[in-house]
C-alpha cells in the first residue's frame, strides 16, 4: 500500500506526463497501478481520455472506462464529456450514445461531442434530432455545439436545417463571431447555396483567410471563374494573406474552366508570394496547365519542382491521359520506374482512364501486365479500371474474363460491367448480370440504375425501362435526383413525354441537371413549345439559376418553332446572369440571329465574346452561308485564319459550299490546296463536298479526278458524280456511272434513285427512266416517294406528252406536289397549251398561294399569247396574295475575287463599261437575229423600257463585267440563285458566238456550258 505523499506524487507525475506527451506511456502506467486509481484526481482521467481519443486505441480507452466506473466518477459532467467524445473519436458511436443516455443530468458539452460524432460517421441527421431535442429539454446551446450542428448541416447538404441553425444561433448571439461566420459561409457553400454563402461573406465582421478560402472553394466547385478570381484579387486589397488553400482553390476554378491567363496570373502570385514550392499548391499548377491543354508549360514546371514525389508525377501521369496523349503517359510511367518511385494506384488507374478514353488497348495491356507483375492485381480499384479500361478498348472477352477472374468484387465492379455489356449493344446479357449482381446480394446503387436506364434509352426498350423504374421504386431511390434525372431522359429518349414529365413532378428535389433534362427531353423530341414552357415555368420558380446548356436548349427551342421575340427574351436573361460571355452560348445566340435574318445582331454577339473558337466562327460563316451571304461567308473563313483559329471539317464543309454557290472556282482551288497541306482531305465529306464544287463550276473532269483518287468511294460520293454528269446534261456519262456503282457493290438509296432518275429526265431518256423506275421497285426493294415521280414527270413533258403527265400527277397519292405541277406549268408554255397550264397554276396556288413562280411563268404565258387582260388578272392576285420573289443575284469571280450583282444592280464602279459593253452587244446581237424577250416584262408598256429592263438582269452583268476584265481565252463562270430567264439564255448563246468565249453559267435548273452559240441544255 502506496502511503498518501506516494499517491500524491504518483499522481502528479501521472497528470504531469498526460499533458506533457502523446503517447501510451502515461496510459500503460496508469493501468500498471491500477489498485489505487480511486485516489487519482478527474483531472488525471480526462487526460487519459483525451489521449486515448487522441491516438485512437479503443482497447486503452476500454481499460480507462472501467477504472472511471470503478471509482465512481462515471456520473462527472467533465469526464463523462470524455467518455463520449473517446468513443466517438474511436468510432464506436453507440457506445458513446449509451453513456449518453445513461447521465442523470446533461450539460452542453456531453452533447457537443455526440452532435459531431454523428456528423463524422455520416449520421448529420441524428445529430440534428439530438440537437433539436437539447434545445426541447431547456439546455442552452454553446457556440461549439452550433458549430457542430452547422457541420453536420453541411456534411448532409441540408440547406433548410442550415437556414434554421443560423436563425438559432441569432438568437443566442452567436453569429458575430469569426469562427462562427466562416462555418455559416462553409455550411452555405457545401449546400449549394452560394448566394447566401456571398451575403454572409459581405455581412461578416472581420474577413479572414478562411471565409475568403470557404467561399473561393464553393465558386470553383461550382465552376463559376469570374466570382472566385475577383474574391483572390480582393485578399491582397483586404490585406488577407494567401495559405496554400487559397492557390488550390483558385486553381481549381481555372482548371474546371480552362482559363490559362487567369491560371497564369495566379501562378505569378504564387512566386511572388513564395508558395511556389508547396507541394499542394505546385501540384494545383501542374494540374491547371495539363486542363488547359499547356502540356509544355506543364512539362517545364516539373522540370523546375525540387521534390518529384509520386503524387506529382501522378499527376503528370493523368494531365497527359487526359489531354489524350496516352504514350507519353506511359512512357513517363516507365521512367519513373527508373527512377524508382513507388507507383501508387491512382498513377495506373490515370493511365487506364486514358486508354479507354483514346481507346489504346496495347498500352491498356502493357500496363496491366505491368500491374500484375508489381502485385497489384488483387486491388479493387484498379480491377474495376481495367474491366473499364478492356471494355472501351473493345474487348468486352477481356473485360469478362477480368471480372469471373477477381477474388473479390463490388458493386462498382458489377456496373462496370454492365456498363460494359450495354456499351457493346448487348442489352439482355446486362440486365442478366444485374439480376446476378442482386442473387449474390448486392444491392443496386444509383449509378448501376442510371447504367441500365440509359442501355434501354439507346435501344428504346420502354419495358425495359419500366422494369428498372419498378426497382429503383423497391429500393427506396426514387427520389434520389441522379437516379431520377436518368428517369425521365429515358422516358424522353423512349418517346414517352407524358411519363418523363410525371417522374420529373414526383422527384423530391430537382437540380439543374433535372430541369435540363426535362427541356432538352422535349427539345429532342420536337416538342419546342413545351421546351420553352418548362424554361418559363423553372424561371418563375426561381430555385435553380439557369447554366449555359438550359440558355443553349431554350435558344434552340426558339429557333425550331420560329419564335424570335422568346428568343430576344432569353437573350436578355443570358445578358444579366453569369454566362453572358460563355462561347456555347454565344454560338447559339449567333445562330438564332442568323436564322431570323438579323445577321448584323450576329455579328455584334460575335465581337462581344471575350475568346472566339472554330466554333464560334463556323456558327457565323454558317448563318451567312444560310442566307446567301456567301461572299461574306468566305471573307470569314479568310478572316478566321488571320485571327489565328485553324480550321476544322465544319469549317471547310461551309467554305465549299459557298465556293459552290457563288461559282468561286479560284477560292475553292486554293481551299482544296489547303486541305491537302492540313492533312484534312482524307476526310470522305471533304472529298464529296468538293466533287461538288468542282462540278457546279462546270469542271467535270477535276471532279472525276477527286472522286477516282478517293480511297473510299461511299454512296454519297457516286451520288454527287451522278449529279454532277446530269446538271450538265451529260445524261449517259451519269448513268454509266450509276452503272459503275453498281457493279462496285455500293448499294444505291432513294436520293441516288432521285438523281439517276434526273438523268433521264435531263437527257429525255424515257425508256431508260421507267426501266430505272421499275427496277428501284422489284430489284432493290425502295419504295417510291414524291421524289421519284417528279422526274417521271419531267421526262413526259420533255416528250411532248402533257395529258399523260398530268394523268400521272393526278393519279399520284400525294396531295401537295407542287414541283411536278410546276414542271407540267413549265412545259405548257414551252408547248402552248393554255387549259393543262391553268390547271396546273391553280394546283399551285391551292399548295403554295406564295409560289412567285407560278404567277410570273402564267402571267408571261398570258402576255406571250397576247391576252394581256388574263395577264393583268394574274397580276392582280400575286399582288394579294403578296408572292414576290427574292432577288435574282449573281456572281463571277475575277482574279480570286467574287463580284455580286443584283437585278438592275448599279453599285458595281464599272456600271458605266457594263451598261456601254451590253449596249454594244445588243446592236451586234439584233444584226445576228436576236428579238429581245419584252413579252417578259410586262410590267412595262414603252418597248425601249422594256429592253432596258431585260439587260439588267443580273447574269448579263455578271458576264459583261466578266468580258470586260478577264483574259480573251479564259472561260467565263457566272453562278445565279434563281433559273435564267429564256432571253437571257438565248443573249448568252449570242455572247458565245460573237466574242469566241466559253460561258458557264450555274443556274437554280442545272450547268449551262454555252459555246458557239449553243447550250448544252438544248443538245
């Protein structure tokens, strides 16, 4: 027996060496002198609970609670707060729970430690019932016990307890305080509620480092660049001095953003500031580069690092994955074997996500094999990498074989799997292994649900569908929003707007991503009015903020129902959010001016935006392409190189088609030289656009030159030769080479069909065409549309046979047929019969009562039989039923530049040599036997008037500028947007007779090659 000085000193000595040291040793000799430990003070046994809570030896603390028990102090306010909090730190939470409830009375610090123990072990619910029942029981919360609650707030996201923690915590007169205020900014931020996270950043007393870190945190988790950088640039203003946090932070949000000048200032603070070589920070660097694509960059700044640790070299490892640059990935791997860094899990699991991005199976296998010889290959994680890694890559053997070969595996593991079954399309064998997956007693997680919504989303299995809806309803995931968003795009994709809509109603909470969903759902399924109700209905409600991909689906929603002023609307809200310099946006913006014919708006949305991609531009060229704006479209594509963007497929697609518009022969050469030089003419699209070109400007030969060079001769490809041939008239060269295409076993479809058939029609090929026609029916099985008896048509009236067409056009079982009527109508004033060519008029106008067309061909029918009162009557309804065509244009280019003219155009600075060269001609043709046509312009009465009108039509222009300024030898290309007038068919076979030249004119009917006063039309 100790004598009392002995004890005294004994427990001096014990207390003493508990606050002095972290370590078992006071422990161990407590426990060694346990005989006389009721004569140890309290003080004594909370050190020994702390340290115990300290370390986390739970057998210890064990040991301790039975020596507070024996010495009855067990009910002590103090030491049982510590008997509480070692549990809970040692994870035994219901053991803690119990001591709990076994207290006869309770201060608030036996339940602080409770309320946190909870929010760690992911219980944040219980511990705000617990602490709701303290406040029921009369106990006065501590600021600590707020601060436990507001964690566990923001541990379970729940914005609505977070509001009502921080109405409490004003009401107890807690909130002005800076620990206090930076867990209110912390909680706000983690429950996605930034602007409240921002009014208490602005309402705080003092801003330290960790508000300004809390809320610079929660912009960049959000993406949002612009708030968190003015929030870094106002620290050093404020005199807040940057941690390490604030970099990692920032960088984080220039990283998900890809902005390199913000990253790069960012990198010039930490030099400045010397955290430079922090690890974390450094790292942050390494990342921000290697996301905007500054592989270089990434590459120099880890040259430059002191301490290359593995987590640094592991994140070269994934930039270079990342930004697809898989071999180099793996060669860095190799080296730093050399080196003899341990490579960790993450380091192959970067690489396998690369491969599977890229799919590189060879270095997706080197790696495993790799892997197994390190002894590796029983690690979950990486197993569940290589089965997705052997999926993308295509070997879904392999990825099976990986599977049945794991010693243990998860749930992750069986919905890669299934992931992987669905990707290769094979949608029973997923649903198996899912019903496999539950037998062994895995129970599906959100993600493995949404895997096989979306597997019946591709295959449009609706009962598929509804199966996995039944089981996410069994297990209690319906309103989990993930599981939910995947709901409804299934239903969409299913075509099932009405089940989509109810899942989307019954959802508990609804994030961006669900109201995106529900808009783009009904966007997809063409049900834009109903698209831009829900984008009104989420606006009015006002508890989610709409992101670029909501502005880019409404935008669109407006475009595909014609509704320009909702678009302006959304314009307005796009301008007064976040995103009014996003480049999606911004194209989307371009695209609905340019649809509506408001391209100078399209133009100032381009200027706005801070950084202008390929996209954007191609947005641009495309809408002034779409609107006849070709020579400005082609300006672009040359103003788009000097800015320095390159230009991509969709780039070059458009930069053809407005070569082949305006007849630009010199542009569309150097264009192909280009796509030569860029590596792009291997691209099938590319080769067919300018066998396109090459044969609108008349040059068959260069197009045929393209098409035999072509190492892939595709459909489209034969179909644009076809085409070619017959806008030429070179009827039976476009048949042979229909011929040709069959006998290369290229399956021919209804637009090949279309083509061969206009072929016949072009050349007056009956037999040929009604042989093609049968054979299109009983040899390869297409049915006939509208399309295909359109030519039908043409090739009767070329014969003579007008009754027989319009037999044929009555007899058809499509009611809106106006090309075919119009073909008739064409053909009965060629051939003067006036009943057949009313009828047809009045078939016109009945489908299309704005067909300009019909009322100018039937009124100078009219006037060309002299019945100039029907004439006038024709006149009379074009004008109510307001039917004007569009202005004749048309173009030439002369020494690689491409000169527009309009009908009766007098812009041109040569106007004067023009209207002096056709003036000239005109004599030189009368004396040839030229009458000019003024029965079509009956618009005037004075005869000189009339002719006057007749030479300013715009393909006469076009060819006078042509005569006047190019070589004698050279041939002239004139490109127009409407069909040539007969006068100015028959002035331009004069002009080829009389200056010697070859003329090629591109009319909206087919290729004119008119040489020696003849048209290749006529021969």
């Amino acid at each position: 027996m100790l004598c009392g000085s002995a004890i005294n000193s004994r427990n001096h000595f014990l207390v003493r060496s508990c606050s002095d040291a972290w370590d078992e040793q006071a422990v161990d000799l407590h426990v060694g002198l346990h005989e006389s430990t009721q004569e140890l003070p309290p003080q004594g046994f909370i050190h020994l609970l702390n340290m115990c809570s300290a370390m986390e030896t739970i057998h210890k603390g064990h040991w301790v609670h039975m020596l507070v028990v024996k010495g009855g102090l067990e009910v002590d306010s103090y030491i049982s707060c510590s008997l509480i909090n070692m549990y809970v730190k040692c994870g035994e939470i219901q053991r803690a729970q119990t001591i709990f409830e076994s207290l006869p009375t309770r201060v608030a610090e036996n339940w602080n430690p409770l309320i946190i123990g909870y929010a760690h072990c992911q219980k944040g619910d219980l511990g705000i019932k617990l602490f709701k029942r303290m406040q029921q029981e009369g106990i006065k919360p501590s600021r600590v016990t707020f601060l436990c609650v507001l964690k566990a707030c923001s541990d379970l996201g729940s914005l609505d307890e977070g509001r009502l923690t921080h109405a409490s915590l004003i009401e107890n007169g807690f909130e002005f305080s800076t620990f206090v205020e930076n867990a209110l900014i912390d909680m706000y931020v983690k429950c996605s509620s930034l602007d409240d996270a921002h009014n208490m950043f602005a309402r705080s007393s003092k801003s330290d480092v960790g508000s300004f870190n809390a809320l610079i945190g929660g912009y960049a988790q959000d993406g949002d660049l612009q708030p968190a950088f003015f929030l870094f640039m106002d620290m050093q203003e404020n005199r807040v001095h940057y941690d390490h946090i604030t970099f990692v932070s920032i960088l984080k949000a220039c990283s998900i953003n890809g902005n390199l000048l913000c990253g790069q200032h960012v990198h010039s603070r930490a030099v400045e500031f010397e955290f430079e070589s922090d690890e974390h920070v450094i790292n942050s660097l390494l990342h921000m580069y290697m996301s905007c694509g500054c592989i270089e960059d990434a590459r120099v700044l880890f040259e430059r690092m002191q301490n290359q640790n593995v987590v640094i070299w592991t994140t070269l490892v994934s930039g270079l994955a990342q930004n697809g640059r898989v071999p180099d990935a793996f060669e860095v791997v190799n080296e730093m074997k050399k080196q003899g860094i341990q490579l960790n899990e993450i380091t192959y699991i970067s690489i396998l996500k690369g491969c599977s991005a890229i799919s590189a199976p060879e270095i997706g296998r080197s790696a495993h094999a790799d892997l197994i010889e390190g002894g590796y290959n029983g690690s979950l994680c990486l197993g569940n990498a290589l089965i997705d890694m052997y999926s993308k890559c295509g070997s879904l053997e392999d990825a099976t074989a990986l599977f049945l070969g794991m010693p243990s595996r998860d749930i992750v593991t069986w919905t890669t799997l299934i992931a992987a079954y669905s990707l290769h399309g094979c949608g029973q064998e997923a649903f198996s292994l899912f019903d496999q997956m539950q037998k062994e007693g895995f129970l599906p997680n959100p993600v493995t649900f949404a895997t096989l919504l979306k597997s019946s989303a591709h295959r449009g299995v609706l009962h598929e569908g509804r199966h996995i809806h039944a089981c996410i309803v069994e297990n209690g995931l319906e309103s989990d929003a993930y599981v939910g968003n995947s709901l409804v795009d299934m239903y969409f994709q299913c075509c099932c707007s009405d089940d989509a809509v109810d899942t989307f109603n019954k959802m508990g909470q609804r994030d961006i991503i669900s109201w995106n969903t529900l808009i783009s759902g009904y966007f997809q399924n063409g049900e834009c009015f109903q698209a831009l109700q829900c984008y009104w209905q989420m606006q009015a409600e006002g508890s989610v903020e709409p992101d670029s991909i909501t502005f880019m689906c409404a935008l669109k929603s407006c475009v595909g129902i014609a509704d320009f002023k909702q678009g302006i609307c959304i314009h307005a809200k796009i301008i007064s959010s976040s995103h009014p310099s996003d480049g999606s946006v911004g194209s989307m913006l371009i695209e609905l001016y340019a649809k509506f014919g408001h391209l100078e708006d399209a133009c100032r949305v381009f200027s706005s935006l801070p950084e202008r991609n390929v996209v954007t531009w191609n947005v641009l060229m495309k809408g002034f392409a779409d609107a006849g704006e070709c020579n400005q479209a082609l300006e672009l594509f040359s103003l788009m190189q000097e800015d320095g963007v390159m230009p991509d497929v969709a780039t070059l697609l458009c930069a053809i088609k407005s070569c082949s518009t305006v007849g630009a022969l010199q542009h569309g050469q150097m264009l192909h030289m280009q796509c030569t030089l860029w590596g792009l003419d291997i691209h099938l699209s590319i080769k067919n656009s300018f066998i396109s070109m090459y044969s609108s400007v008349g040059r068959m030969d260069e197009a045929q030159a393209v098409f035999d060079k072509s190492c892939v001769q595709d459909g489209v490809g034969w179909t644009t030769l076809i085409t070619g041939y017959a806008q030429q008239h070179r009827c039976l060269e476009a048949l042979r080479c229909y011929e040709s295409m069959l006998e290369h076993g290229q399956q021919p479809d209804q637009v090949t069909l279309v083509c061969t058939l206009t072929a016949c029609s072009r050349g007056g090929l009956r037999n040929e065409g009604f042989r093609h026609f049968k054979s299109m029916r009983d040899e390869l099985g297409i049915q006939p549309t509208i399309e295909h008896y359109n030519p039908l048509i043409d090739l009767l009236t070329h014969g003579g046979a007008l009754h027989e067409a319009e037999d044929l056009l009555e007899s058809l079982p499509f009611e809106k047929n106006m090309v075919g009527w119009m073909s008739l109508l064409g053909a009965c004033r060629n051939l003067s019969n006036q009943g057949i060519a009313r009828r047809c008029f009045d078939n016109v106008v009945k489908i299309d009562p704005s067909n300009a067309s019909a009322y100018v061909i039937m009124s100078n029918f009219y006037t060309q039989l002299g019945q100039l009162e029907e004439a006038k009557n024709i006149e009379e309804l074009r004008k109510v039923a307001n039917a004007w065509k569009i202005p004749a244009k048309a173009f030439i280019e002369i020494d690689g530049q491409v000169h527009e003219f309009i009908v009766g155009d007098r812009r041109h600075p040569k106007r004067d040599a023009i209207d002096a060269k056709l003036n000239h001609l005109n004599a030189q043709m009368k004396r040839e036997g030229y009458r000019p046509r003024v029965d079509l312009v009956p618009a005037f009465s004075v005869d000189e008037n009339q002719e006057k009108a007749l030479c300013g039509h715009a393909e006469k222009l076009a060819i006078a500028l042509g005569l006047l300024t190019s070589s004698s030898e050279s041939t002239l290309r004139v490109t127009k947007n409407l069909r040539m007038c007969d006068d100015c068919h028959a002035v331009t076979k004069f002009i080829s007779k009389i200056e010697t030249r070859n003329i090629v004119v591109k009319d909206a009917y087919c290729v004119h090659l008119f040489q020696k006063g003849l048209c290749s039309c006529e021969i």
